[in-house]
C-alpha cells in the first residue's frame, strides 16, 4: 500500500517532529549527575500469600535495577529503579485454577529526604494484570507521586491515569 503523495510531506514533518521529541524526552539533561553505583537483582521465585483472604501462588520472574544517586556527603538522595528484560508476576488461585498476569513496567523514581521521609513516582505502564480470555482485570497505568513520611504514613500528592486498587481487581478474578 503506498502513501499518497500529498500525504508524504505531511508524514515527513510528523516524522521529524516525533524524532526531535523523542530526542529531547530522552536524552540526559547536561548537568545529569552520574550514579554513585547500582544493582541488578534477578529473581524466579514462587510462594504463597494471602492478601485475597484466600491462598494465591505468586510466581515472580525477571531482572530488576536500581540505580542509587548520593550526595557529595555521601548520603543516598535518590534512587532509580527500572526492568531490565522482562519481569513478570503470576497469581494463581490452585483452588480453581484461575489465573492473572501482568508485565512491571515503571520506571519508579525515589528521592530522600534528611528526616527521613522519602518520595516515590511511578511513570508509565507499571502493571496491567491480564486474564486469559478476560483482558485486564486490574490496572496501574500513567504517573503517580506518593509521600512516605518518616513514620510510614503515605499521602499520594499526584496521580494521573489508571491507578486502581490492584488487590480487589485481581481477588475478584481469582475467587
């Protein structure tokens, strides 16, 4: 199928738009300060848990890093944490076999503060779980800032997007 050709520099100039965008949204800032180091974790593991008020098996498989920024006093004040490859997480209720799935997605970024409260955002597609057959039973997707303070409470201070309650979705399903 060919593009009419009226339509050609229209595409070109989208093209080049989504390009330069594309450039700016990811390239680092100029004064982007390296990290001070980072993990890998790769997991493949399996276990029972409980927070459908029934026994789900949780298969959790792939690689995770985290990259830790620190000041010049070397005290952490940030932390990236991303999928390398694919990490997938598997509910399953063994009762009736059902089941759900979801790909992490994330990035999720953390900043520390001194009193030891913290911040968390999360930016994009961070888990969908999906039923075969079904679709999505429960989604987290778009951007989401929380606030831990020192004492645990959390207050979320940003949210935009999908951000369900992942618990309810997912034991629904699996009941």
């Amino acid at each position: 199928m060919s593009i009419p050709r009226f339509r050609r520099p229209a595409l070109a100039v989208v093209a080049s738009f989504a390009a330069v965008t594309a450039a700016a949204m990811f390239a680092p800032p100029a004064s982007a300060q390296a990290p001070s180091g980072w993990d890998q974790l790769t997991v493949d593991f399996t276990r029972t848990v409980d927070f459908c008020g029934f026994p789900v098996l949780a298969h959790s498989e792939g690689t995770l890093v985290a990259r830790y920024y620190n000041d010049e006093n070397g005290v952490l004040v940030r932390e990236v944490d991303s999928v390398r490859r694919s990490y997938t997480i598997t509910y399953t209720n063994e009762a009736n076999g059902k089941s759900v799935s979801t790909k992490l997605g994330g990035p999720v970024f953390y900043e520390f503060a001194a009193d030891g409260s913290y911040t968390y955002s999360i930016i994009g597609r961070e888990r969908i779980f999906l039923a075969a057959g079904t679709g999505p039973v429960a989604s987290e997707v778009g951007r989401i800032t929380v606030h831990v303070a020192a004492d645990g409470t959390q207050t979320t201070t940003f949210e935009a997007g999908r951000w369900e309650d992942i618990n309810a979705g997912v034991c629904a399903y699996l009941a």
